[in-house]
C-alpha cells in the first residue's frame, strides 16, 4: 500500500470511529478526551472543559519499535457549529508544545471574530486533531450543547481587555467580577462539612467560630490575593493525573490556584478549587461541584487575567472577630 494509500485508510478508520461517537475511546495518541460539562448556560456565565491526554507511544514501545514511533507534529482543538464545515467560522486552540501529556482548555461558548457578540445556542462539536511528522492524522470529537436564551454578551470574559477587581468569599457564596462589575456568583464552602470522609467526629467545622482549627476550619477571614499566572492543572506523574505537589485529582478537582500569604496564624496552605465532592475542604476555598461550568469560567478568567495580582476578600457578616483576628495581605 502506498504511503497515500495507508495515509487515506488511516482516516477512513478514524472518521468511522468518530461517526460512532468518538468520546473518550483510546487512539493510537488520543486518550481519556472529555468535554464538562457537556451541556453550557453561557447566560449563566458557565464554560465547558476540553481535557484529554496525548499519549507518549515512543515511550510506551520498546527496542526498535521506540526509535520508529513517530513523534507528535502538531495538536489542536477546533469548536464548529454542528453541520458546519471546519473551515471558516470556527473557535480553535493550538498548544504551543506537542509534547505529550495531559491538555486542557477551556470554552465560553464565543467563536473567532465574534467574542463581542451574544453566543448563539445550539449543538457543537469539539474537534481534537493529532498530526504526526509523517503527515498521518487522528481526529476525535465531543458535542457541546450551548444554551444562552436571553441572547447575552458573555461578560466576564476572557481577553475582554477588562481587569479583574476581585474575588469576595462570604462562607456560602463566591463572587469574581471585573473592573465594570461583571460578576460570577457561585455557591461555595470552606472547612469541612459533617459527612466528609476526613471528620469522624460529625461535626460541622464550616462556621466561622472554627477558623483557626488546623485542617478543619473555614480558611481565615481577611485580604488575602492571587498572583498572575498561578493557576495549576494536574499532570501525568507515576502513571496518575497529580499536582505538583503530588495531590491527586480526585480531592482537589481539575483545576487550583494558590491564595497568598501561605501561611496566616496556626493555617497555611489555602487555594481555590472544585469541591469534587460536595463534603466541603479543610480550609480551602471549594466551588460547589453543581457550579462546575462557572467554575471553569472563573479558572479561565483568572489564568488570563491582565492583573499582576487580584485581590480575595474573606468575609463572614454574621461574625466580628475583631481586626486582631483577621488577614491583612498585600502582593
């Protein structure tokens, strides 16, 4: 078979495979490929996740077969109306490495040459495409359903050219807005709630009079801030999707960031991140795994954010533990 001959025949298999569903199947490069939520409210603010790894097949063979694996030349992920040819109007994302590994993205439901305009609701699909230095392709696909009733401009939104103003924390609710009072509102806890796996005790350490309790209570009242580009996303380290400090993902959700300064009275160590299972955090603070679409939103806002730092205000109203008692940072 000529080189064009298996170059066509490797598509034909993988438009059939696509055809069929082409969700998060194993490929020869393309594994564990998920799009969440499936489903979007762009009127909710809510954007979807697009994660998938890139598997290393030069390290998965051995001998000969190592040295002749090709390497990976280009990866991208392209969103398209559904029934929409992939040319023209179009929303991509290209990583700048095709070093394999772990992958994400994040989408608004905005396409190019349209991100100032209300998203239009409707089925998309989100194309992955793999190409090797031989030219040889694999492509993959999730569908995006896009729900923006009220024909809304998407607003905070990433490289709208607005800063952010800040992050305020109330012990139940979590606030981002912009510098024009744009704002995202999602349900939110810190300490952890009775039923979680780590408080045998039973007892509710989410209320502000527990505070200080190490690895229990609420993370402290106070100012804390974000620094620019200190957004984590997990890796593939020992064969298991971890952070960098080797948390795995099943505690801490797909996506973190630090809140500074790490250490504040007998507490340290506090971020900002998915409560994966809705049983509350040992200091953090956790967005209600429900709110995950705004969640993917305010990740996004604060990785691309023009700021050098941004501001968290914790908060409790219904408790004065005086100024002695609480976080006073600066970047």
């Amino acid at each position: 078979m000529t080189d064009r001959g298996y170059l066509q025949a490797t598509l034909l298999m993988t438009v059939a495979f696509c055809a069929s569903g082409c969700g998060g199947g194993e490929g020869q490069w393309i594994s564990d490929f998920q799009a969440a939520p499936a489903s979007i409210r762009v009127h909710e603010v809510e954007a979807t996740r697009i994660s998938f790894v890139l598997r290393d097949r030069r390290t998965e063979s051995a001998g000969f077969a190592r040295s002749a694996a090709p390497r990976i030349r280009s990866i991208e992920a392209y969103v398209v109306p559904e029934g929409r040819r992939w040319r023209g109007l179009r929303r991509s994302f290209l990583w700048r490495s095709p070093r394999p590994g772990y992958k994400v993205a994040i989408w608004d439901g905005t396409l190019a040459g349209r991100r100032n305009r209300p998203p239009a609701g409707g089925m998309y699909r989100v194309w992955l495409v793999v190409t090797d230095e031989r030219g040889r392709m694999e492509r993959a696909y999730r569908r995006v359903r896009v729900s923006n009733p009220r024909r809304v401009t998407l607003l905070p939104r990433t490289q709208s050219g607005l800063g952010l103003r800040s992050i305020e924390f109330d012990g139940s609710h979590l606030v981002l807005a912009d510098e024009r009072g744009n704002a995202i509102r999602v349900r939110a806890v810190s300490g952890l709630k009775a039923n979680n796996p780590y408080n045998p005790s039973g007892v509710d350490y989410t209320a502000p009079a527990h505070q200080w309790e190490v690895d229990r209570g609420p993370i402290p009242a106070g100012r804390y801030f974000i620094r620019k580009n200190q957004v984590q996303q997990p890796e593939i380290t020992y064969g298991q999707l971890l952070f960098p400090s080797l948390d795995a993902v099943a505690r801490w959700g797909p996506m973190r960031v630090m809140l500074r300064p790490r250490v504040v009275g007998n507490r340290r160590d506090f971020f900002l991140h998915l409560d994966a299972d809705g049983d509350g955090t040992a200091g953090c603070i956790g967005v209600h795994p429900s709110d995950e679409g705004e969640f993917n939103q305010i990740m996004a806002l604060i990785a691309w954010m023009p700021n050098d730092s941004l501001p968290v205000i914790v908060n409790y109203p219904e408790a004065d533990f005086g100024e002695a008692a609480r976080v006073e940072a600066s970047p």
